[in-house]
C-alpha cells in the first residue's frame, strides 16, 4: 500500500462525511481515526479494497475521543490482539472506561445513539500508548510526530508523517476544495484562543497536505487556515450576538443554522446536507454558548 490511502466510512450511508486514513508503516498497517463502530464494516471493506484488512492493523493513531473518531478503536484492538491504540492523556482514560462518554452522548442522542455510533467498547489500558503531544514516534520505518492542538478538544492531537498533516477536527469540517472550512464547536471542551494557537502551530508545519476527518485531503496552505479563522470567528460571534441580544437556544440555533446553510448552499448544492451529517449546527450552538458562558465567568 502506497502513501495515504483515504477511506470514506460513508456515515449512515452517506458518501463525504467522515474520513479515515491508512498508512503502511512497514510495521502494520496504521489508521488514523478508527470512525465509529457503526461504520466499521465500511472500514473492513476500505481495507479489502486495498488487498489488506483489519488482521494487518497495528496502530490507531487517534486525533481524540470523540465517537466519529475513535469510537470503532477499543472493537478494533478486542479483534486484533497485536494492535494499539495511541491517544493523548487526556483522552486514556475515557478509552479505559467509556461510560461517561457514553452515558452523555446518550443524554444527547437518546434512542438513536446505537444507530449513529454502535457500542464503544473499553480499551485496557496496557493497549494503549499515552502521549502528551511534542513526542517523535518510530513506528516501523514512519517517524510520525504527535502534535498537541487543543481547542476543539482538550485531548486533541494531530499528527505529522513526512508530507501528510493528519488535522483530525482542528482543521476545520471542510467537504469539498469549494467550501471554506468551518470549525466544529461541539461541547464541553470548545477554547477559541487555544484553537488558534493550534491552528498557528500546524500552519506552521512543513507539510504538504492536510487530512481532515471531515471530509478529505487538501493542500496546506493560507487559504485553508485563513478561511477555517475567519469563518470561525463570524460563526462565534454570530452566537455571542443572540446571547447578547437575549434570545433562548432555540431562537439562537434556529437563526445561526438558517444562514449556515445559505452559505454552504452558495458554496455547494450537496454540502448542507452532508455538513448536517459530519458537524450538526445545533450541536456547534451549544458548544459555542458554553464557551462564551465560561468566559464570561473567567473575565467578568
Ligand atoms: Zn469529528
């Protein structure tokens, strides 16, 4: 298997949403973000593609926690005893014991949270390799660089391996080269100013191409970073402009989804229904009221 070989796990059969990417590293096969276990078979089906399967996997590079990344790692190492799953350290322990996670995605997802993401099994802990972030890892002949990018996640990481930028959510959900990236702002964790100063890091990366988890590969450039800041700041102030104003959740998501989706549709017939899929703007509001909540509180 040669280079980066990108495999679309066609989230609830739709085409374009979430991404994994898959590296021979001359030890194994590696993968970077596993996607949920409810796409596992798309997964399985994207390696028989390129003649491997799940047996040849060794190493889960995972960006963070979250469901649609890493939700398929803890079934994927119970199937194949010689893999491991590398994860930032503040992320190890949620993978150890996913009840948390999983008791409030299902506070949010409700009856559809085996349909969306399948079951998150646990990961014992001696399967997994903790980083903090700043670490060079060997892995068969691949050096990959493990990068500590908060912002969207206080355990997010990224990861360099010679020309490839793997930029999990950090990088913005972008959908196609005609969408300007759009940060996904889910709770609880979302910090715009540690945001930048990850995005300031990886831009500043000797990289060629950027792979985001939703949806693709693009060339790393200013226009990526420069659209993915500035949508990012009209989007939050978009938010901080109802609050300000008063209006409830209801009033502010409705209003902010309204003229996302104007936007997107400019940019592209088919991305706002995808965006729906890969980045739900309500989830975006909630995520971006709590951050404005919490800094109200930090600088009165
Ligand atoms: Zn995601």
């Amino acid at each position: 298997m040669k280079g980066v070989q990108m495999v679309d796990l066609k989230f609830q059969d739709t085409p374009g949403v979430i991404a994994s990417y898959i590296l021979d590293t001359g030890d194994g096969l590696a993968v970077v973000d596993t996607g949920p276990t409810s796409t596992l078979p798309a997964l399985t089906a994207g390696l028989e593609a390129r003649g491997a399967g799940l047996s040849d996997v060794r190493h889960l590079l995972l960006t963070h926690i979250h469901f649609d990344h890493a939700g398929a790692a803890g079934t994927i190492l119970s199937r194949v005893p010689e893999a491991r799953a590398y994860v930032h350290e503040r992320g190890a322990k949620h993978l150890a014991s996913p009840e948390r996670l999983v008791a409030s995605a299902t506070q949010i997802y409700g009856d559809a949270m085996n349909r969306l993401w399948g079951e998150m099994l646990p990961i014992p802990a001696e399967r997994m390799t903790v980083l903090a972030g700043g670490e060079t890892l060997q892995i068969g002949d691949v050096t990959v660089d493990a990068l500590y990018t908060p912002g969207h996640a206080v355990h997010h990481l990224a990861y360099h391996v010679g020309p490839d930028l793997f930029v999990g959510d950090v990088g913005g959900v972008r959908l196609d080269t005609r969408q300007t990236p759009r940060a996904p702002t889910p709770p609880p964790d979302i910090d715009l100013e540690v945001w930048k100063d990850s995005v300031a890091a990886l831009r500043k990366r000797d990289a060629h191409t950027l792979h985001v988890a939703h949806f693709g590969s693009y060339a790393q450039d200013a226009a990526h970073w420069d659209g993915l800041l500035e949508k990012m700041d009209l989007d939050a102030g978009r938010i901080h402009a109802g609050m300000d104003a008063g209006q409830d959740i209801e009033a502010i998501s409705e209003a902010y989804t309204r003229v996302l989706m104007q936007e997107l549709l400019a940019e592209g017939e088919d991305l706002p229904a995808r965006y729906d899929f890969a980045c739900p703007p309500w989830m975006s509001v909630q995520g971006l009221m709590r951050y404005w909540q919490k800094k109200a509180v930090r600088t009165p």
